[in-house]
C-alpha cells in the first residue's frame, strides 16, 4: 500500500509520532507519562524511529537532573503525513 | 544493497544448510542472521491494516494527540505579565525617541531587557510544568508574530508615539495598555487555535519573517532618531 510506514505500523509508535507533531520537543518523562509505558519501552521505540532518522533525542539539565528531549525531524513528520494519508485512504474505501 | 541481501540470503541458507547437516532442527525464524535479513522485526510490518484496524489506529493516535495538548497549561500569570511586560515596552519605546535625552534612551532599553527578561521567565516556567517545548508559541505569542499580535503591538505602538509627540503622554499610557491587551488576547487565541489544530499551529515562523520585523523595527527607530 502506497504511504504506508513499516515503522509507524506499531500503535506506540503511530502515537509517538502523533504527539511528536503536536510540539517542538518533548520531554522523554511525559512522552512515557502521555503514553502510560515503561521507560524500557519508550526506550526501544525512540531508538528504533531514531535509526530511521524519524526522531532526534537530546540530552538536557534541569535543576541539576539528566532529562532526554525528543522531537520529530523533517522526514518524520513526512512519513507520519503519508502514513496517516494511506490510513484515510484505507479507511475511506469502505465509507 | 539488493546485492548485501542476496549475500545475507545465502550466508542464511549456508549456515541453514550446515545446521540441518548436524541434525539439529531449525527453523528459518531463529537463523542467526535474522537482525541483518530484511525480514521485519515484530513492531514493523508491511501487513496492510483493514480498515477497522486503520480507523481504530488513526482514532486513537488522534486522541493521544488531543490529550496532550489539551493538557498544556500556561503558568500562572503568564499572559498577565507579557501584557504589562509589553504595555512597559511600548511606553519606553515611545518615550525614548521623543524625549530624545540619556534617561529615556536608559528607559526604552530598560524596556526591552524588562520583556526579554519575563518572556524567557515565562517560557522557561511553561517548557518546566509542562515539559514540553512550542516553537509556535514562542515566536507567536511571546514574540509577537501571529498577526493579531503583531497588530496590536503595531498599533499600541504608533498611538503611542503619536500621543507622545502630541504631547498627551497619557494617551501614550493607553495606547500602550491597549496594546499589551491585544498582544494577551492574541496569546489566548493561539492557545485556543493551538488545541483545536495542534499540528498546525505548532511550527515557529520562519527566521527570515522574524529578521524581518526585528529589521522592520530597526529602521523605524533610527528613522525617528534622523527626524529629532
């Protein structure tokens, strides 16, 4: 299917690139807090969309805490348009 | 790459071929090569959804999206303080030009680092509580580029200076508040905007729109300091 993402196949991940595209960067803790997941998993997901150049991740400091900020880069928000598009498309065969 | 995956097919079926020689059983799924074949691993999929499961997928990645940016608070005062911040900034802009003495050039850049400092105050205090960081609201809301922000401080400020070279410094006063008013409410409608589009409403402005307006800005300024 046209647009369709293997990456973006997984729910987790079809709802960390939705939120992605929602802000600028986002904290890792409330990313795992939005999602309701482990940190291991988060961890597997962002490192999985990050290999695929679909994420970028930043290590910052807050108040003297490590704290991991995550965005969306521009081919990620181009994949997640063409996978949502492909999604329609499919949902719209049957409407 | 088509030829690293044919060299990756037949190292499989060499090392398949070795395996079954010594009459362990085996089965494709646990060759050892599995991490470098093409074949996906159990999160990718190039499985076509039908479309309940496309529906169902696509509703909840929306939802999740929804939650989050209906969750986004400002802090505590925030449009409150850039409204005073800017109403600040716009009288000693005003006064700067038109008084034309030491003092009130002091005073318009006192103005300026006293809205630079609230806004990255307030900024650092919303990425804090909410942990997240808006390139839109930034540049939009705290910086002045959506449109009706940009109005209303355009605005704010040539009433100002009209009145002040009129002479009527309290008209200036108003034109001012008027002016950080409309730069709050311009923030409140972003936030509005913000939850109903957040996708859309999230990118900044371009660097090139910011330049310039700051340049716009630059040159009205020094164009007010030839004509004193």
């Amino acid at each position: 299917m046209l647009g369709l993402d293997a990456q973006l196949q997984a729910p987790a991940r079809l709802k960390i690139m939705s939120m992605l595209a929602a802000v600028s960067e986002i904290e890792f803790s409330t990313l795992r807090g939005e999602l309701d997941v482990s940190d291991s998993v988060l961890s597997k997901h962002i490192a999985a969309l990050t290999h695929v150049d679909y994420v970028r991740a930043r290590k910052g400091n807050h108040l003297g805490r490590r704290t991991t900020w995550v965005s969306a880069t521009r081919s990620g928000r181009a994949a997640l348009s063409a996978h949502v598009a492909a999604l329609r498309a499919i949902i719209a065969d049957v409407d | 790459m088509a030829e690293d995956l044919v060299a990756e097919d037949v190292v499989a079926e060499d090392v398949d071929a070795r395996r079954v020689a010594s009459g362990r059983r085996l089965t494709r799924v646990n060759l050892q090569s599995w991490k470098v074949s093409p074949r996906l691993s159990n999160m990718e999929s190039n499985h076509v959804p039908n479309p309940a499961d496309a529906s169902a997928a696509l509703d909840e990645a929306l939802r999740s999206r929804a939650r989050l940016a209906a969750g986004l608070q400002l802090p505590p005062w925030f449009s409150v303080s850039i409204g005073l911040a800017v109403a600040v900034q716009i009288l000693t802009a005003a006064v700067g030009p038109i008084i034309h003495t030491a003092a009130s050039w002091a005073a318009l850049a006192a103005g300026a680092l006293l809205f630079a400092a609230v806004a990255g105050a307030q900024l650092a205090r919303f990425r804090r509580l909410n942990g997240v960081w808006i390139g839109g609201l930034v540049n939009r809301v705290v910086l002045g580029a959506a449109p009706a922000a940009s109005l209303a401080y355009g605005a704010g400020l040539a009433g100002a200076l009209w009145a002040g070279f009129a002479g009527q410094w309290w008209l200036s006063a108003v034109c001012s508040a008027a002016g950080g008013a409309g730069y709050v409410a311009g923030s409140r409608r972003w936030l509005r905007r913000y939850r109903s589009d957040p996708r859309a409403n999230t990118p900044a402005e371009s660097l090139w729109w910011i330049a310039a307006m700051f340049a716009l800005a630059g040159a009205l300024l020094v164009l007010l300091v030839l004509e004193r």
